[in-house]
C-alpha cells in the first residue's frame, strides 16, 4: 500500500503537476492565423453572437465545454477537506470527461460562506459552459444547491454524487435481481448511508420501480423512523413507521444491501441474517462496508458489488456521467432529467448482457466475462459505453421535450 500511495503522488507530479491542459484546435503558426484568432478577425464572431447569441455554439466551444464545480465539502469518503484538497479530484474529472466522451472540461472550487454565496457564483460563470458537473458537496446543502442552480441555469446542471451514482446503482442492482429470480418491486432493501447518494439511490430505484415502504434506511443514528424529530426533509421521506431501529432489526429477511457509508459497518453476522440470494452493493470508498471475500466465506447465493476496481462489479460513476453529458451536449439540452436519467440506467444495464470485447479483457486483466454474479455491470474500459448511452440520453431529451437541437442524423453510428 506505501508503494501505492507513492505511485499514486508521482502519477500527479510527473512528468508535470496535475492531470489536464489546454490544447490548441486551430491553427496558430503564421500572422495571419494570429490575425484570425485574435485582432481584428476575432472580431467577427463576437458580432455575429451579439446578434444571434446561439452562434456562441457555432464559433465557440462551449457546446463541448464542462465546469467540474465543488466547494470540497464531502471529498470522496475523505469529508470537508476544502476545495484545495478537492482539486485533484476535480482534475481527475476533468481527464475521466475528456478521456471517455471528448469533452473538455475545466475544474473550479468554489470559496463560500453561504448556499446562496455558492449559488451565486456559479450562476453568474454558468453561461461559459455547456454543462455544470457538480461534485463532492456535503448534503443536505447539495440539494437545495442543485435545485438552485437547475433553476436559475440554461444549461444542464448534474451533481454526480448524487445521480452519477444512482444511475450505476440501478444499473447494477437491476441486473443483480434479473440474476438471483427476484422482482425490485418486492425486493426488501437496506440502505446504510443516509446522505446525498443515498438518498438519490433510492429515489431512482423508486422510479425504477422499488417501493418506498420496502426500503429501510439507517444514518448515524439508525433506523430513519417517522418518531424521530431531528429528520431533514430529505430523510423524511424516507421515514418508516416501524419499531425497527438498528441494522440487525432491518437486515433480517433484507433481500438488497446498499451501502453508501463507511467501511466494516456491515458483518459476517448481519450477511447471514439476509434472504436466500442476496444482494450486497458496499459501495463505501476506499474501503467497502464489508469485504467481499468475507462476505462470500458464509454465502455463496449472494451477488456482491463494491466500488473499487480490484473486486468484480465495480460501481464506477465513471459508466454514466461522461456520456449522459455528451448526450445532452449533443442535442443541446436544457436539463437533464428523469427520463433521460432512465435511459442512461437501462443502457448500461444491457450492455453488461452483451458479449465482452477482447480489448476490454485486456484493459481489464481478465481471461473471460459473462453476464452473471461476478459480472453485473459493464466495465468502465468497454468503448460501446459512450455510443450506447449518449445515444439513450440524447434520444430521452428530444422525446422529453428538453432538447433544443433535433436528433442527429446517424448519431453514434
């Protein structure tokens, strides 16, 4: 692990600090290219968007353009380091966007005092981009932030931590009860974490088809039960009238654990108490809520998913978020929404049931995949991924009504 930990300060220092720059997408070598790029020829792009302010798409980039936007609040499962700490992560966005979908994308954290402080200022920077990717913003200030800016923006607004993971969640978890011959709408579910991608998990298993009462779920206190008055209004809705309290009361008979909260908060013992073929997604990071070799040691009928990459099933943001901008950015959408969040689930979900390609075998140091318990979810190397899902959101948001820009003709062929 020292090892690692110094291959992973070298992989951001050298050759040269950080991860992203700024390439040039035109020529800039003769006077005259000078003369085009900046005085006096610049000049003339600036009239036509003066009088047409769309043609901003037409001679700028910023219809491929991504602001990756934190106050580094809730860094990874690290917590409030500050938007200095936030940056190589920020970064890391940034090159995932660039990387996976061709988007260009540029880090920004944000100094504050207030939500509306926040709000402001990215509202007032919004028009500069395509889109706006949210990041790493504790809850439940995340929330009313999002809301916000989704409001006062003409450009998507997407907080990752939120609907990036609950798009692979779904993804996942649908597959997992295709998998094991259980129905989500009778599924039992647990969710430990209570936070942001928590609560946007179970939403958008809801709509997916979960049902509300099924689902269990506990914060630092336990159970979030409706005699409790220190509930948020988030937590709220998901209050149960129950005498149920800790995780042992809720886990017995649990069909679906989703842990979006600490590592080793779930045992050996708890996992015995599930239903027959369970489903485990610890998604805690670095360290899951349990192990999966000690969750496998006392079942061998359950489907576990963690969120690292040296265990099966990852849970990686990185299979949404990229390509349900470059969707969006695509067709010019105002938002993205429920409709296009949906299509983004069902996507990857089918991909995974798909033969895997050689190249992502490679990538991936493995011999053979197929859809089943060790392999649920596409991996994040699979270079279907952006042609599949970009083509789902874009087609949403035209039916949805959020599109400026039809569909183009033989888009992601």
């Amino acid at each position: 692990m020292t090892d690692f930990r110094q291959q992973a300060l070298d992989y951001h220092q050298f050759p040269t600090p950080g991860k992203i720059s700024v390439e040039l997408t035109t020529a800039a070598e003769t006077s005259l290219d000078l003369a085009l790029a900046y005085s006096p020829g610049v000049a003339e792009p600036v009239r036509a968007i003066a009088a047409n302010p769309d043609d901003v798409y037409k001679y700028t980039g910023k219809g491929n353009t991504v602001a990756v936007i934190t106050n580094g609040t809730a860094i990874l499962g690290l917590g409030n380091l500050g938007g200095m700490a936030a940056k190589p992560v920020m970064e890391g966005k940034a090159l995932l966007f660039k990387r996976f979908a061709g988007i260009n994308s540029f880090d920004i954290e944000v100094k504050h005092k207030t939500v509306e402080e926040f709000v402001n200022t990215v509202a007032n920077i919004a028009d500069s981009f395509g889109g706006i990717n949210l990041e790493d913003i504790k809850a439940p200030e995340c929330f009313a932030i999002e809301k916000a800016l989704i409001e006062r923006c003409k450009i998507p607004v997407f907080h990752d931590d939120q609907h990036g993971t609950a798009i692979v969640t779904a993804a996942g978890m649908i597959n997992a009860l295709e998998i094991q011959g259980k129905n989500i709408k009778d599924a039992n579910i647990i969710c430990l974490g209570a936070g942001a991608a928590a609560i946007a998990c179970m939403e958008l298993l809801i709509k997916c088809g979960a049902q509300r009462e099924r689902i269990y779920m506990l914060d630092t206190k336990g159970v979030i039960h409706t005699r409790r008055d220190d509930l948020n209004e988030y937590k709220r809705m998901f209050a149960n009238n129950t005498d149920k309290r800790t995780l042992e009361d809720v886990i017995d008979g649990a069909d679906v654990f989703v842990g979006v909260s600490g590592p080793n908060l779930l045992s050996a013992e708890h996992v015995k108490l599930m239903a027959p073929n369970p489903i485990i997604f610890a998604c805690s990071n670095p360290d899951p809520e349990i192990k999966p070799s000690l969750a496998l040691a006392v079942r061998d009928d359950l489907i576990i998913a963690t969120g690292r990459s040296d265990y099966p099933n990852q849970v990686n943001n990185v299979l949404c978020f990229p390509f349900i901008f470059r969707g969006a950015l695509d067709v010019r959408a105002r938002t993205i929404n429920d409709e296009m969040k949906i299509a983004a689930v069902h996507a990857i979900r089918e991909l995974a049931k798909e033969p895997v390609l050689q190249e992502v075998l490679d990538a991936s140091g493995e011999e053979s995949l197929t859809f089943g318990k060790e392999y649920i979810i596409p991996k994040p190397m699979d270079p279907r991924l952006c042609g599949r899902v970009a083509l789902a959101v874009a087609k949403a948001a035209v039916e949805s009504g959020v599109a400026a820009l039809a569909l183009p003709e033989n888009y992601m062929a």
